[in-house]
C-alpha cells in the first residue's frame, strides 16, 4: 500500500462517531461522482443532503463563511462600530475594529446568551443594513443567495434560529472568540435537524482525510455534547 492509500488515524471519539453510507459511483469527479436516487449525477455533499431529507431531517449548510458571518452579526458593535449607520454610495466600508478586546466581546456575549436568538440575529441583521458594507456579510454568493446576510434571511436559516439551543449558539460563539482570526475554520458542512435533535455534520468520502482544524471542532463540540457526526459516503 502506498502513502497516499494509507488510512488516516483519528482520535477514538470521532470514529465513534462516524457513520457511513453507500452510493452508486459514476465514472466522473467532483459533483459527478456519485448518483443520487433519482438517478442524476450527485456531489458527495448532495447525497448527505438526501441522506437526511429521507430521514425527515431539514438540511442547512452552516461551514466557515456562515459562522464566520452570524459571528460577525453577532458582535457588529464591537467589530465595526464606524460602519454602523454610515450609508456610502461606493460601500468601501470594511475597517474591522482591531482593537477590540476579548472581555468586550465576553460582556456582548453574556447578553446574547440571555437573549431569543432569532429575534437578535434579525435585529443585527437591520442594524447591518441600515449602515455600510462588510465584506463578511455583503460580499460573496451563498447557498445561492447573493451574500450571507440574505441568506440569513432564508427560511431555513431563520428556523435554524428559532430552534437553535441557547446553550449551543452561546458556546460556539464562545470557541471562536478563544481564536476569532483562525476560527470558524473547520466548522462541520452542515447542520441538520428535527423535531427530536439538532446534528452539526462533517461530510466526507469514504478514505478523505480530516483536516486537523476539522477534528478539533468535531472533538469540541463532543466534548460539549453538541450532537456530531462525520458522515462518509462510499
């Protein structure tokens, strides 16, 4: 066996939490390289979408640039105080306030914590539009939305909100703020939900090695009982 065929060593908790699944391979890459059950080419992340909508699961991709974003919302008092309330027509505003301090963004927190979650990303999310552009927030496309602050809007992120555990919201929010210039780097592909539990998922092929920002999250929110899973597709 060669080096690259070797398999990866993970830490025992994430294998524990590891599941796997099959799917019929096509002779393509990337997003042909699987069928998904109607029949059509799938990506590897397509199929753990339909793993879980089969399940009754509502499916919401939540990586680096979703938290990075509701992160972003969530301290936009801290992080860009000079941007709020100063409409510009060129929209150059993107100054990040760099000179904010772990115990200010602790006492936003502290309030957060006490907070509805919707009803204060929806409140950060008019706060945000009433002032200038943040490239976090404004700049790139999103599940198909034009930037992340619409997609904030879309209804499955805003059910993800209102179902989202206080106790969940608050101690991820409190991880980055540990290493907010690396972190969310790593955050699962998606979070998946019903009536009974909410998943953060890691999705892989059947050999894809995990990167190590990806094992610490996994390893994270295990050790804080947030439900985890990597779901690997063969």
């Amino acid at each position: 066996m060669s080096f690259a065929d070797a398999k990866q060593v993970l830490p025992e908790k994430i294998t524990k939490n590891t599941i796997t699944i099959t799917a019929p391979k096509t002779s393509g890459l990337g997003k042909n390289y699987f069928y998904c059950t109607n029949g059509k080419n799938c990506s590897t992340e397509q199929i753990v979408r339909e793993y879980y909508k089969n399940k009754g699961y509502q499916v919401m991709r939540a990586e680096y640039s979703f938290w990075k974003g509701i992160f972003v919302l969530s301290f936009l008092d801290e992080l860009y105080p000079q941007t709020l309330n100063t409409k510009s027509e060129n929209k150059l505003f993107d100054i990040e306030n760099k000179n904010v301090t772990t115990e200010e963004l602790n006492q936003r927190l502290n309030l957060i914590k006490k907070s509805d979650i919707q009803v204060f990303i929806n409140n950060q999310i008019r706060k945000h539009e009433q002032g200038s552009y943040i490239r976090w927030l404004d700049e790139w496309k999103i599940e198909g939305y034009k930037n992340p602050t619409e997609y904030f809007k879309s209804p499955i992120v805003q059910e993800f909100l209102g179902k989202v555990n206080n106790k969940i919201f608050y101690k991820i929010l409190q991880h980055i703020i540990e290493d907010y210039d690396r972190n969310p780097v790593g955050t699962p592909d998606y979070i998946v939900w019903n009536n009974k539990q909410m998943i953060f998922v890691e999705v892989k092929r059947k050999n894809e090695t995990i990167k190590l920002e990806q094992i610490e999250w996994g390893e994270f929110l295990i050790k804080n009982r947030i439900s985890y899973k990597v779901l690997r597709v063969k």
